[in-house]
C-alpha cells in the first residue's frame, strides 16, 4: 500500500476501562472482531470487519489517576512524526504525548490544537493503518467538532498544508480540508452555544460506515448507549450520533442511502 498524504486520516482507536464491555459492544453495532491483546503493547487489541484492520481498543495505562474519559482518537498520517511534533507546538497547538517508536509497527504522538481538539499523528511503519475503509464496519469520515473555528482552522492548515473549502450556507459555519486532491479528507463544524453544552469539549466525530443506520442505533441503545441525534438524512447519507456505555461518542453513517442535492462549497 503507497503511503497516505501527510494530513490524511490513517487511523483510530479508543481507551476503555472496561474493554471486554467495548467488545461486545463495537461487535455488535458495528460487526467487529477482534485480535489478540498485545501485552507487550499495553494490550492494544486491533478490531476486524471481514479479516481487515479497522480500529483498536485498549485499556488505561498503569499509573493513569481515577478513570479517564474513553474517546475516540483519530491518528492523521505524518511522514515525520517529530516534525510534526514541531510544525503543532509552532502552530500553537500542545503535544501531549511526546513522539514515541511502538516497535517496528510506527511511530506517534498525541496533540491537542489551540480550541482544545484532542488528535494523533502517526508514521507508519509495517502498521499502515486503516486496512479497510467507506464499507460497513469500517473508518468512513471525521469532522472537528469546535467552537473557535477560525483557530482551528488556521492550525490544521498550518500543521497538515491543508486546502479547504466552505459550504455556502449562511445558517451553517461548516468547512472540508483536503490534501490537494478533489475529495475532502475531513471536516469542521462550529458547535453552537444552543446544541452544545458548555460542559462538552471540543472534539473530533468519528463516523463508521454502517449498513442499516436505523439498525445500527437500535442495536446501540439495546446495549446501553445513548442516541445524541439523527437517525437523520443528508445528501451524504443516513446518519447518527451515539455514545457508547463508557462515554466514547461516534456516529454511523448508512452512505448509500441519501436524500437531497450536494451543498455548493466555495
């Protein structure tokens, strides 16, 4: 597989305090099976659709004080991890996890931009990262989800070279970026005060492609997770956003099922 264009999402996982419990869950929502626990790896357990990487799990670290937030994280591909490294603290975002190897499969970082967005930048070695996308069970979009766009904006650009276009929508602050090809590789949206609660960070939305959207968030609040919003159809498709038992929020989006003409971008 050629490598990704820096900026370009290549990967995802979360932290679960109770991963047995994220199994069962992700499994049946989202039809995942799963690997192995690497311990020599913190017990990183990469997740399959149809024998294909498509995400991980993994407990809290030792040490970690009381139980973190599990979340979603998604790693942008870097052909030099450290200078990434660099190009965020520059752009003033924070590094919050300093530049590391994990064995012969990459390297990585964790970051944070200046609003707050927490993310992962990742050099691929014999891990590449996402084995399967845009197909049910697996990585399909990302949207920054922030209240100081401009910021973000700004930053991402810097950080990745990003392209960007805006929707042509008065009601909506909404933009897509891209590595300089014609189809977008992520999105942004602006939280608003009346949809967002001061209390909720920003973040990024991690949308899983899904078959059934419908489906897909009966089989998630039969399992304890919360529906947030939708199911709701878009010229993108059918889609959904949830929060998993453990506080994990992502959507599901059914692609093939869309209603209404695409929006203009300028």
């Amino acid at each position: 597989m050629a490598a990704r264009p820096e900026g370009t999402p290549v990967w995802t996982d979360a932290m679960f305090t109770d991963v047995e419990g994220a199994k069962t869950f992700y499994g049946d929502v989202l039809g995942w099976d799963f690997g192995e626990a690497s311990s020599e790896f913190g017990n990183y357990t990469q997740a399959y659709k149809g024998g294909k990487a498509v995400a991980a799990v993994v407990p809290p670290m030792p040490g970690q004080d009381g139980e973190p937030q599990s979340a979603w994280c998604l790693y942008f591909a870097s052909p030099d991890v450290a200078a990434t490294a660099e190009k965020i603290r520059g752009a003033g975002g924070s590094v919050l996890m300093e530049p590391m190897q994990v064995g012969d499969f990459g390297s990585m970082c964790i970051a944070q931009d200046p609003t707050g967005v927490t993310f992962g930048v990742w050099q691929g070695g014999t891990h590449e990262g996402f084995e399967r996308e845009n197909e049910p069970g697996a990585y399909a979009w990302a949207e920054v989800f922030t209240r100081e766009p401009a910021k973000s904006d700004a930053f991402f650009t810097e950080v990745f070279g990003y392209g960007s276009k805006k929707i042509k929508d008065e009601h909506m602050d909404y933009r897509v970026f891209d590595v300089g090809g014609p189809q977008p590789i992520l999105g942004r949206m602006m939280m608003s005060a009346e949809d967002f609660p001061a209390e909720i960070p920003a973040y990024i939305q991690i949308y899983f492609a899904v078959d059934n959207c419908d489906l897909a968030v009966e089989r998630a609040e039969a399992l304890k997770g919360k529906k947030v919003f939708g199911p709701m159809d878009s010229p993108f498709g059918r889609f959904a956003a949830i929060v998993d038992p453990q506080g994990a929020a992502f959507a599901v989006i059914d692609e093939k099922t869309t209603v209404g003409d695409m929006p203009e971008f300028e």
